[in-house]
C-alpha cells in the first residue's frame, strides 16, 4: 500500500506518452558496436588525467548497458522532437566522458554540441575524438550560461538537450531549467536520474549515502561539520547551542544562502530529511525529488514532463544474475506505472507545448 500511494503522490505522466521501449535497429547495433570499439581503447596511453582514466575504468566493463541508456535517450529525445537526426543539432549537456556525443554521431546527428564544466572531462573528449575521429562538433566547458552565451553568439538554437545523471545534483534546478528554455523554449530536454523517487530500495540505498556525506562517513565530505565550522566563523555570537541548530537546519544550502538565512534571522526549515549539498560547491549528494517537483520547475514554461522506466544491465558474467535481470526488465516494461516501483532509474522526458 504504501508503494502505490507513492506513485499516487508522485502521479508521473503513464510511460507510453514519454519514451519508447529499449532502442532497437539501427540504435541498438551503433550502441552494440560502439561499446565494443570504446572497450578496446588503450586509456591509460592517453593524454588524459588520472582521475578521467578511473571513471573510464569504472565504466569499462558495463560499456554496453552505458551506450544502451544512452540510445535509449536519443531515441526518446526523437520521439519528442518528431525529426529525423540528419536534420538535428543536440546538447550533450553535462556529457563526461564524451560517449553520448559520439554515439550521436555515429547514429548520424547533424550536429552535437557537448558541454561539461570539468576541465577535465572536456579534455578527455578531445583526446577521444582525436583517438576514434569521431566526436561532437562542438566542444564546450562551463555551465548553462556558457551554453547560453555560445547559442546567441552562434545565433543558434539547438533542437534538442540530453542530460544523463546530472539534474539530481543540480543546486538550483528551477533557475537551470530556466536558463535551457530560454536558449530555445521549443527546445525537448530529455534527463536520466538514478534518484528514482518510485523505487524503494533505491530510495534507501540513497538515502544511506545522502546520510554519510552529511554526517561524515564519506571521504571528503562531512557537510554538516563544514556548515558548523562556517556558522561558527560567520555567526560568532551564536551559542554553541544555537550553531548546531542552524547547522543541522541548513541542510541542502549553499554558504552564501546560509548567510542570507542568518542575516534576515530566517531560520530554515529542510524540506527533505535526507537531501543534501556540499556547501561549498552547490552539489547534491544523488537528490531525490518528488515529480510534482519538476513540473513545478517546467510550469513557468508551458512544458509538460512524462517519466519513462529504465532497464536493468543484462549482461552479466553470471546466468543466473543475467536472466534475473530480464525477468525485471519484462516486469517493468509490461507493468505499466507499477514498473517504476522496480525501475533502477528514470527519464524525465521534458516536452515544450508544440512537440506534445
């Protein structure tokens, strides 16, 4: 019961109105034959930074369920725009490691345009490009500004943005989503998100980390000591009483907002027991939002969101383990809004008011 009244809650829009089925031909074998030619690379003779060279490590060994989600976006991000790809420009938004530009491309995208704000990443796509001779068009490093900035200069407006696990670490998705209508408000957005408000043990596999970065029990985070330590400094006259009061209800801020919130002595109120941001930089720790969420973000532009259901892995080394993960698939394919219950992620299909 309380599974269905979590789809209740969240209401997502019935999946066949959103994305299609898992990619078939020709999505299928680019994505089949590109994942076998990106194994095959030699990373660590590239010029590229030791901490690209892990992520890639990381990712070898599932190239192929990766390239199959990343097919699968593509052939959502189609069905929204109605348009054949020869006759399409598409954002690879916050695109890492470059692999969703060049299955775009190889697909045969007119033009694809990648942008990510880690220096390093958009090294590693260049050297990519330069290693297989295919690639985005053009290459990009900063944020939605930056985006924004290059599409007025170009007088360009881009038929479509992809976005893979990024919209659940965005600090403030309202004014992002914002920023990629105005780019072009008949622009479809298509984003990936593990941060499945649906899927209950993924929920509280989240909701586990989520409580280590704040707590500490992650390397290299600690967000509840950093905003203690901050409050500290800022807010000297508070009693230590008092600054672990506000430190524990600044959760999910920024400290440029946390002074905003001492300054109108404006105490906050969190509006999620497990969300939470590095406070220095904005990122969420894999935030979950409830649907109504993002089409409250969406409402201000006459856009409309569906949510399609992701898929298992199928490749696996074990049988068993493998055919474990088709019966899932066919369970949540065939499920209708139940799937999602089961769904390792989702995709929030984002459709302006001409392309419904």
């Amino acid at each position: 019961m309380l599974s269905m009244r979590c789809l209740k809650r969240n209401n997502p829009t019935a999946t066949d109105k959103g994305c299609p089925d898992p990619p078939g031909q020709p999505f299928h074998s680019a994505a089949a034959r590109w994942a076998d030619r990106l194994r095959q690379i030699d990373y660590n003779a590239l010029p590229i930074s030791p901490y690209n060279k892990r992520y890639i490590h990381a990712m070898r060994p599932f190239l192929d369920y990766y390239l199959e989600i990343f097919a699968h976006c593509l052939a959502c991000g189609l069905k929204a725009t109605g348009l054949e790809p020869s006759g399409l420009t598409l954002v690879d938004y916050g695109g890492g490691s470059g692999f969703l530009s060049i299955l775009a491309k190889a697909i045969g995208f007119a033009q694809v345009i990648y942008i990510d704000r880690n220096p390093l990443s958009v090294d590693t796509v260049k050297a990519l490009k330069q290693q297989t001779g295919s690639g985005p068009d053009v290459i990009l490093s900063g944020d939605a500004d930056t985006l924004l900035a290059y599409c007025r200069a170009q007088e360009l407006r881009p038929h479509l943005l992809i976005a893979t696990d990024l919209i659940e670490h965005v600090y403030n998705p309202a004014g992002f989503l914002n920023v990629l209508c105005t780019i072009n408000p008949r622009m479809p957005l298509i984003f990936t998100t593990a941060s499945t408000p649906f899927n209950p043990w993924v929920k509280h596999r989240l909701h586990r980390f989520m409580n280590d970065c704040e707590w500490g029990r992650t390397t290299g985070c600690g967000y509840l000591s950093r905003r203690e330590a901050f409050i500290r400094r800022y807010a000297p006259h508070f009693s230590p009483k008092e600054t672990a009061l506000w430190a524990g209800r600044t959760r999910g801020m920024i400290y440029e907002d946390i002074q905003k919130a001492i300054d109108a002595a404006s105490l906050p109120v969190p509006a999620d027991a497990h969300n939470t941001c590095d406070p220095e930089t904005g990122n969420w720790a894999e935030r979950i939002l409830p649907i109504r969420d993002y089409r409250r973000f969406l409402s201000p532009h006459a856009y409309t969101l569906s949510v399609g259901k992701g898929f298992y892995n199928t490749r696996r080394r074990s049988l068993l383990w493998g055919l474990c993960c088709r019966l899932l698939n066919g369970l949540i394919r065939h499920g209708g809004r139940a799937g999602l219950l089961l769904s390792p992620f989702i995709v929030l299909c984002c459709r302006p008011p001409q392309a419904r």
